[in-house]
C-alpha cells in the first residue's frame, strides 16, 4: 500500500481555481475534475475567499484568527521584554555615583 502525501497549493493556484469559478462560470465540481482536487476543497478555498478576500491565501495556508493573534502577542511580548532590557541597562549607567575628577 503506498502512503499519500498532502498536496500543498500557493496561493496563485488557488486564486486561479476561483476565478474559473466565479468570472468563467464553470462549475465547481468542474474545475475540481480538471484540477484534480476534491470538490470540497476547492468548497473551503471559495469560503475563506468570501469570507476575506484580501487574506484569504496568506504563506503556505491560512492562518486562523487565534494564530495571527497569538503571534502578534508574541511579537509584542518580545518588543516589550528588550525594551524592559534597555530601561534596566540605563537605569544602571544613570545610577552610579559620579566620580570627581577635581581631586579635592
């Protein structure tokens, strides 16, 4: 028995799959035959295309909501804990006594 890969797809393919479907006006079931995709996969690209044209097909897969938040929390988190290292350092250089170089 030979075990099958996922097919990953960019995201020109799968805009070119839809517009077969919407401006052609080809069936779905039709450009998935041609494609060699399932039907219900070309169902879940035109979804997310109606739900969010401009970020439907972002990288290699759309993120969720809670990914693109969680990274986003992240990347603050991140900004947030060097800015915190550099307030520290400052803190440190501004504390210590002056030294007097007057000698008296």
């Amino acid at each position: 028995m030979e075990k099958r890969t996922r097919r990953t797809f960019d995201a020109n393919f799968k805009h070119n799959a839809l517009r077969m479907v919407f401006d052609e006006g080809v069936p779905l079931e039709e450009v998935a035959r041609k494609l060699d995709i399932h039907r219900q996969v070309l169902h879940r690209w035109k979804q997310d295309y109606k739900q969010d044209p401009k970020n439907a097909f972002p990288g290699r897969g759309r993120r969720k909501d809670l990914e693109e938040e969680n990274r986003k929390l992240r990347q603050a988190l991140k900004n947030a804990e060097e800015e915190r290292e550099i307030l520290k350092k400052t803190l440190t250089i501004l504390s210590r006594p002056k030294s007097s170089d007057s000698g008296l």
